[in-house]
C-alpha cells in the first residue's frame, strides 16, 4: 500500500465545499450531510431536565439565559429561542459548558 500525502485546500463555491488535491477536485461535499464541515452548530436546553443553576447563563450570557420560569434556554440576541447558532470559538465555550452541566440538559441539535 502506497501512502501519499499531499496538500488539501478547500474552498466553497455557493453551498458545497470543494475539496481539492494537488489542484484537483477530490469530492464534492454537502455541508448539510456531513455537519463536520459545518462551522455552526445549534445548541439547545431540555427544560425538563434543568436544575435553575444559572451555571449556563453565568458562563455565557450570549448564548444562555433564564425563562419566566427560571429555566435555562439558548438564544441568539432573543432569536432563535432554545434553538441558538453558535460559530467560530463559541462553539468551544459551549461544549465546557455542555460538559459542565449538573443537569446533563444542554445538547447539541
């Protein structure tokens, strides 16, 4: 078995990444199909099991906050109400804080 290593780029012409070889198209990817090429993901509160820790909103305020009824929900600027976009380095923040949940309720979509 041969084993080549090459240098990969990729670049996005409308909504599928090209993934290139040496210049070469090497496949066409859905970015909707394989969310690792995604650079979003949406985070969500399950209510149900929410213990009012505040340990969420605490942490991140812009992407966490608390109901009428004292229940954590994601959010974006009061959109996307417990069904949050979250990009970029934030995604990192909010998987500690998914992590450090006693509630075990915050989970990605």
């Amino acid at each position: 078995m041969e084993t080549v290593v090459a240098a990969m780029e990729m670049e996005t012409k409308g909504k599928v990444p090209i993934i290139t070889v040496q210049g070469k198209p090497l496949k066409q990817i859905d970015p909707y199909k394989y969310k690792e090429f995604n650079m979003s993901k949406v985070v969500t509160v399950n209510k149900d099991d929410c213990t009012s820790c505040g340990l969420c909103t605490d942490t991140l305020p812009k992407v966490f906050r608390l109901d009428a009824d004292d229940l954590a929900e994601s959010h974006n600027d009061d959109a996307n109400v417990n069904k949050a976009v979250v990009d970029g380095a934030d995604i990192d923040k909010v998987q500690e804080t998914i992590d450090d949940c006693p509630g075990e309720c915050i989970h990605w979509v």
